[in-house]
C-alpha cells in the first residue's frame, strides 16, 4: 500500500505546486490505506498524508496504517480545511464522480480561497492506478476466486429438483463465509428456468424442476478484494435448443478469451464474442457488457 500512496504522491507533484488531493469514497481510502472503514478523510500531498476517522474506528487504524498519519475526526471540514492549509494547499483535487453536491458545498464553505477541481483529474489518475493491479492484489484476487470456484463444486452437489433458487443462493454464500471468505462480492444471483434469462435476476422461491437452466453469479471477498463468476447449468434433461444456445456462448466466450493478450483494445475482443452470438441467430440477446474489471469492487 506505500507504493500506492507514492504513486499518488508522485503524479500529484507531476501536476505542480501545491496540488493535493481529498478522497472521501470507502474504496479508494482502502486502496491507498489497506484500510476498510464506512467513515474518514484522506488528504494527500505530494509529502504527506493524512487520515481522519472517528472514535469507531481510530485504534485500528493507528494499528493498521502505516503509510500516512492517523487523526481522530473532529469537526470535519473545518479540521480538513486547517490540514489543507498545513499542507501549503493551493489547489483541491476530489473524486468528482463519487463526491455528493452535498460535501462539495461543505468544502466550498470552508474553502474560501483554495480552489476544487471539479473536473475528472482524480477520478482519471486514480482509475489508472487501480487499474494495474500489483502481485499483491492478484494474489488476493486469485485466492477469492478459488473460494468462489471452491463453492461452485460444492453447489454442483446441492442442486436437485425441488430445491428453490433462495435456497441454491444461500448455499453458496454460507460455504463461501465458511470457507475463507470475509464477505460476499455482491448479492449472489441463482436463478431458473424463465428466470434465467435476466443476467441480474433476484433468487426466488421457485423450485428447480427438470429441464431448467440455472445461472448462478457469485463472488466472494478475500483481503478486501472481490472475485466475480458467473455459471449456468443445466438440469435433468434439456432441449437441443438450450444446448444449442449454451454452445453459442460457450464458443464466443472461449474465442474471446482466446483474444485477451497485451495490446488487445477491448472493443476488439467484445466484437469477436458478438459476432458469434449474432452469427447464430441471436441478434439482440447480448444486452449486456462481456466483461469487467474486479479488484476491490
């Protein structure tokens, strides 16, 4: 997590004197920090940092950070404020996309003569960062997906007919806590049947019965970060039309796959899978995107 802060630290004093940056979302504190929490401020500069929580939280974070200091929250935007000019701020970087109208007006009050940037600056720099992930991260990435994998062969198990989506959902996510996992990447998806052809459908009451598809998208958390897998499997006896149509993603999932090296543009391999779906008559099914990044989200 240094070496994160002093990417940061570096490319903020590439933007010039007095450049500092707020970052307020829980995400990014725990990405600079390694330290997750509802609540807190952190202020960076190109030669310090700070981190401000409250009573809930600061003996853990004086424990747990090492890469900035610890500040018991007191009155927020007057403290920042002070800090800021500590820090011989003269211009306020904040994560545009994930700040309220309602901060950026208690910052503005209290900021009467340091300008905020309002545009996209920290929000890009930060995504940049995020975006290549160190061994560190992968390692933890890898470990939750094998939890998540782990659990998938146990559901393999538990599936049969009579059994309810919720209670498919709830399989998954009790082994995924018993096995490793802190938490649960998002609300697990099982669904069947008809169900199954909504990719962000909520698990239901409805009992598996033979012939149906059920697609599961699960993922769990190690370490803060997040795995992401989604499967369908099929039940008892299925038609050639729903074998037809798994082999049609199956293939384009595996030749876009194939696809992924450096240098490949994304929109390029995204193709390569579209064009197979629609090539097999399933124009206007793909309504979603083929993929996405994981880390700590």
């Amino acid at each position: 997590m240094v070496f994160m802060m002093n990417n940061l630290q570096q490319l903020l004093k590439d933007k010039g004197n007095g450049y500092c940056a707020l970052i307020i979302s829980p995400e990014n504190r725990k990405y600079f920090t390694g330290f997750e929490s509802s609540d807190g401020f952190l202020l960076v500069s190109p030669d310090r940092a700070v981190f401000i929580t409250d009573g809930r939280y600061i003996e853990a974070a004086e424990k747990q950070i090492s890469n900035c200091e610890v500040v018991l929250l007191g009155k927020a935007y007057p403290q920042i404020a002070q800090i800021l000019k500590d820090m011989n701020c003269s211009r306020l970087l904040v994560e545009s996309t994930r700040m309220t109208v309602s901060t950026y007006n208690s910052l503005k009050g209290v900021l009467k003569k340091t300008p905020i940037s309002t545009d996209t600056t920290l929000d890009t720099i930060i995504n940049t960062l995020r975006s290549v992930k160190t061994e560190y991260e992968v390692e933890n990435i890898v470990k939750a997906q094998k939890i998540a994998e782990d659990a998938f062969n146990h559901i393999l198990k538990f599936i049969k007919i009579g059994v309810t989506e919720k209670e498919i959902a709830l399989e998954l996510d009790f082994y995924m806590l018993r096995n490793g996992g802190e938490g649960l990447s998002f609300e697990t998806i099982a669904v069947s049947g008809a169900n199954s052809s909504m990719p962000h459908g909520v698990p239901s009451n409805k009992k598996i019965e033979n012939g149906d598809f059920i697609t599961m998208d699960f993922g769990a958390v190690y370490n803060g970060y997040r795995s992401d897998m989604t499967r369908t499997v099929g039940v008892g006896m299925i038609s050639d039309k729903q074998k037809e149509a798994y082999d049609t993603v199956l293939k384009a999932q595996r030749m876009a796959e194939e696809a992924v090296k450096p240098g490949a543009v994304c929109k390029d391999i995204d193709k390569i899978a579209r064009d197979i779906i629609n090539g097999a008559g399933y124009e206007g099914c793909f309504g979603h995107g083929l993929g996405h990044s994981v880390g700590i989200e």
